[in-house]
C-alpha cells in the first residue's frame, strides 16, 4: 500500500477540517467520537457468537420487534459515547420511542444526533453483516436550552454530515459531511480505521438489483413491471444479478460500490414500507446523492420528505441515477 494511503480517520477529518476555515472543530469532534463508538461496538459485534449474549431481553421496542441485547449495548453505547462533549441538544435513537435528552449536567450544543444503532439486527445470529446508521443536523429551535422534537423531525436535505458502520468480514466506516464519500476500514491489529475507499463515487448503472422479492405479490404493477423488465434484459452481455442480505446498511454498501438499485416499496399492506426515514433512509440517502446516486420514495426525493415523526416509515429506491431513473419511468407509467 502506498505511503499516501496511511490516512486514519482521525487524520481525514482534522484534514477536512482545515478545508474550512469557517470550522469551529466541533464536528470533527462529533465524527471522531463516532469512530470511538464504532470500534466499541465493533468489538461487541465480533464477541457474538462467544458470549452468552444473544437472545431476546423479553421486551420490544417501539415498533414492536424484539429487542436484542446487541441492539441494546449499541443504543446505550452510542448515547454514553455522544452524550457529554457538549455538542448536542437532543439525540434520538430507533431503540427509543421518544427523543433523548442530555443529562441535565451536560452543557447543550447546536448539534442534533439521530442513529440506528444495530440495523438488521435479525441477522446477528447467522453472522451476517449489521451496522449503525448515523445523521447529524444543527439545531432549528431558539435558544441555547434543550432541543425539542422538531429539531429531530428536519428534511433529510438539512444534513451536516451521515455515515455508517458495517459490521461485515471487516468493520468499515463510512461517511459524508456533503462533499465526497470516504470509506475506513478498521484495522483489528492496531484499532484503527484507515481511509481504504477514497471518495466513493457510485456508478451511473449497475447490474445488481436488491430487493425482499418474496413480498412480489403486494406490489405495484410498476414495479413488478420493472423487475420482470430487468430480468429479460442483459447489463453489459450479462443477465442482471439479484442480491439481498437483509440489512439495509450492507445493502446499500454494495449498491454503493458497484451500482444498481436497492429498493424497499410500500405495498398493500404497509403502503410506507417498512423502512424509516429519520433513522435509515435520510442518512443512507445523503450518501447515495454524496457519491452521485439518486434517492427516491417512488415520486420524490428521500431528502426532502419533511417527517411528521420520529418513527415514520417510506418507501424507499436508491442506487445508481440512471438505474432509478429508468425505474421511475416504469412506475410513473402504472401509477394506480
Ligand atoms: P431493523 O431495523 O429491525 O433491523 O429492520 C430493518 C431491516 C433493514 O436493515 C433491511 O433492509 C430490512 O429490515 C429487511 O426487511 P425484510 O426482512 O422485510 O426484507
Ligand atoms: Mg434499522
């Protein structure tokens, strides 16, 4: 590996930084302290399968799924780790119905902290890969006093900066703070995450689509349409190729690198989906656009869904721009 190539992510961001002279350091701050909580977590993730942790705690979260111990470390992890470097006013977390407050003694920042911290956690059992999901706003309520659930309820546009960790055969990182993609990989020998995927750029068209095909039944006629369009056609001489993991985060990494589309569509049943737009949609969507992709719930851009609340679902298609354009067309055609 070239010297050049050295670079940690501590380094990439303090460099970043200085790309702005505006910078008050703050969010360098914040990201680095979420490298922290990513290798913690990281290493929590690895001890799955030795330690007597998994299993249901007994209760479900506000969605009604079990809860994991593992999702519960990450929540509690993320909050211990975010919670006292006075940055933020308010944090909020898919774990938890309600917004998080700062503990009282904690001085109050202008920054906003929303995050997923086990996403597709239905996988840990088979080892499959996870990951954490993060976005960070600036605060919109006046006042230097606690921040309130508007704060939290902001279109997916007003980002700062998102990102995520997957938890796969590696451990890697990945964020945006609006120009460039950057991905690190952690290095288990020395706990360092080091700059492996340098500004990410998504490719114009893929030959992977991803979707949980087994929900065929309950969709849209132009969707259906699509996909049967994708499977009588051939990508470069090749016939397209369907990958699914099941955890969003690794499904939208691999739409990151090699292109295509991940979709999750709102059927008959759940007409929003299943995926939502404060936790996992808005980030992943900053990153799609950040590498130069497209993020759409069907007929509008994913960053510029206002959410009416913290826990609210959509339909979501994201990958390559000229995959999801294409798929638009098939759905603008049989809008029922
Ligand atoms: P989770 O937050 O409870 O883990 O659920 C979200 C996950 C996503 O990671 C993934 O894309 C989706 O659920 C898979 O759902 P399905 O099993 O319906 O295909
Ligand atoms: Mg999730």
């Amino acid at each position: 590996m070239p010297l050049k190539q050295f670079m940690t992510l501590p380094r990439h961001i303090l460099e970043g930084e200085k790309l702005h002279p505006e910078a008050t350091g703050e969010l360098s701050a914040i990201l680095l302290q979420l490298g922290l909580a990513a290798k913690v977590i990281s290493l929590e993730v690895n001890k799955a399968g030795l330690v007597e942790i998994l299993g249901f705690t007994g209760k479900t979260n506000v969605h009604g799924e079990d809860v994991k111990k593992l999702d519960m470390f990450a929540h509690e992890m993320l909050i211990r780790a975010m919670d006292h470097g006075g940055h933020f006013c308010v944090m909020a977390s898919e774990e938890d119905e309600n917004i998080i407050h700062l503990p009282p003694h904690q001085k109050i920042g202008k920054y906003v902290l929303l995050f997923d911290p086990l996403d597709g956690s239905s996988n840990i059992e088979a080892n499959v890969s996870i990951g954490t999901i993060f976005s960070i706003y600036k605060r919109i309520s006046k006042g230097d006093g606690p921040g309130v659930i508007e704060d939290c309820l902001q279109p997916g546009f007003k980002q700062v900066a998102a990102g995520y960790i997957v938890y796969g055969p590696s451990t890697i990182f990945v964020y945006s703070a609006g120009h460039g993609v950057y991905g690190f990989t952690l290095d288990p020998a020395f706990g360092e995450f080091l700059l492996s995927h340098d500004n990410i750029k998504i490719p114009a068209r893929g030959r992977i689509y991803s979707i949980n095909e087994g929900n065929y039944n309950s969709w849209s006629r132009g969707l259906k349409k699509y996909i049967k369009h994708l499977q009588a056609s051939k990508f470069e001489g090749k016939p397209y190729q369907l990958r699914y993991v099941g955890s969003m985060v690794a499904d939208i990494h691999r739409t990151l690198l090699y292109g295509g589309t991940f979709m999750y569509p709102g059927d008959k049943r759940n007409p929003k989906g299943k995926l939502r737009l404060v936790y996992e949609c808005n980030p992943l969507s900053f990153i799609i656009e950040a590498a130069g992709g497209v993020a759409i719930d069907g007929e509008r851009r994913i960053l510029e869904l206002t959410p009416s609340s913290l826990h609210e679902r959509t339909p979501i298609f994201a990958g390559s721009k000229d995959d999801i354009e294409l798929l638009k067309k098939f759905l603008d055609e049989e809008k029922e």
